[in-house]
C-alpha cells in the first residue's frame, strides 16, 4: 500500500537510543514543515526567487520549531554550531547545521536539500545514476553525523542526545511541458520513487537505513527558477509540486 499524504510513517525500533521521544517529535515537526512550506508566504518567496537549498531553508525549519504544535516543548535553537569531527582530516572540524532542545533531549540536524525529478532525471545529470541523486546525499547525511564528535560541545547539551539525519526532497518537474494538472499524483509518485530506491540501496541493518518517511504535495504548484539561473532575473522554468522528509535517530 502507498504512503498516503501528510502522514508520518517510521519504523524505528524501541530499542534504538531516543526512539519514542524521536517519534512523538517528528509527528509534530513533519506537520509543521509541511504548513510552513506550504504556506502563502512561503510559496509566493521561492515563486520570486529560485528553488531553495539548505541554507536558504533553515529559517522555515525554525519557524516550523516555534510553531504552536510543539506546545513551547522547543528550547534553544541554533544554526551551523562549529564541532569537532572524528575523521582522517588535519583540521577535524566541522559545522552541525541546526541544534535544538525539545523536553530533556538535543537533537543535532543534518540537513540536505535534494531535488528529486518528478520525471526521474535531473537536466544535465543524464549519466548520474538514481543512486547518485537520490541516495548518496542522504548516506552523506548520515555518515557526517556519525563523525561527528558530540562531547565537543561539554555541557552545552542535554543529558540525551539524539544525531537526526534529515533529507528534505523537493519533487520538481525540469519539463518544458510538465503536466501541473496532475502535481499530486506526480508528488505521490515521486516520494514513492524515493522510498523505493532508498530501501533497495540500503538494507536494514545498515546506518543509513531510515526510519521516517513523510511527504506533501503543496496547495498550488510553484514556478519559478532553477538554482543555476540568476537570483534575481533567473527565467521561470521549474515547477515544485512538492516534498518528501526522510529522517533517522542515531
């Protein structure tokens, strides 16, 4: 059976660290992200600008913290927090893109941003693979959290700490001719591509196996930019109909 739109689907184990608190967190968060995505504002800025990447989307991730939803259970919030990383590197340093607090927890958020063809295919990635596209930005996700080195942050931290690979999948439709009469079939049909090839790339017991899934087509599509083209005078040529959230608790 199809996942079905606007609901939270996960399938970690109560035997992972932080299962039960992950999970009553992402129910909140992913309806939050879905309304402040989808909302007016939001539509109209991504309309006037371009498609958004990780950066230019943070602040919607805290506003979707601060909504009503999580009943101000949210406490501190920052954003690219320097840490230490256990890797090979001179420098063994690195940033965490979003730290938060909710009830006696921190979460550390890795955020990627991936644009996901509704027609499967990215204008000029003719010989990138699905794996490459889809797959490999969210194993990247996920090993940059196991690198990294939480006690570097002392006692900044909650007693509970929770590393939260996120991948915000946003379905766009590249075509000249895309079909906007059918966006939601196509944003359902995209997400479940998506689910797809995560599950035959990665197996179960692998770390960078997922343990939710969510996705939302949005109220309208939205034309407007790719990211190559110029902010300001980039030429309408893409159209978002949508997202999926893919996360896990390490």
């Amino acid at each position: 059976m199809a996942d079905q739109p606007r609901q939270l689907y996960y399938s970690n184990p109560d035997n992972i660290t932080g299962a039960r608190v992950s999970r009553d967190m992402m129910v909140t968060l992913c309806s939050a992200l879905g309304e402040a995505l989808d909302d007016p504002d939001t539509r109209h800025f991504i309309r006037n600008t371009r498609i958004p990447n990780e950066r230019e989307l943070y602040g919607t991730f805290i506003k979707a913290l601060l909504s009503d939803g999580f009943n101000s259970q949210i406490g501190h919030i920052a954003t690219e927090v320097q840490v230490s990383r256990q890797t090979d590197e001179a420098s063994g340093k690195g940033r965490v893109d979003i730290i938060f607090d909710y009830r006696s927890t921190s979460f550390l958020v890795e955020l990627k941003v991936i644009r996901a063809s509704v027609n499967g295919r990215q204008p000029g990635e003719e010989y990138a693979t699905t794996t490459q596209r889809l797959v490999r930005p969210w194993q990247k996700a996920v090993n940059q959290l196991i690198e990294l080195d939480e006690t570097s942050l002392g006692k900044a931290l909650k007693k509970k700490v929770i590393k939260l690979p996120i991948a915000l999948y946003l379905h766009v439709d590249n075509r000249q001719k895309g079909n906007t009469d059918q966006w939601e079939a196509l944003s359902a049909e995209t997400h479940e591509r998506i689910v797809s090839q995560l599950n035959t790339d990665v197996n179960n017991d692998d770390p960078a196996s997922h343990h939710f899934s969510y996705f939302q087509p949005l109220t309208d599509p939205v034309t407007t930019s790719r990211r190559r083209g110029c902010l300001v005078e980039g030429t309408p040529d893409v159209r978002l109909y949508g997202f999926s959230i893919i996360a896990a608790c390490q």
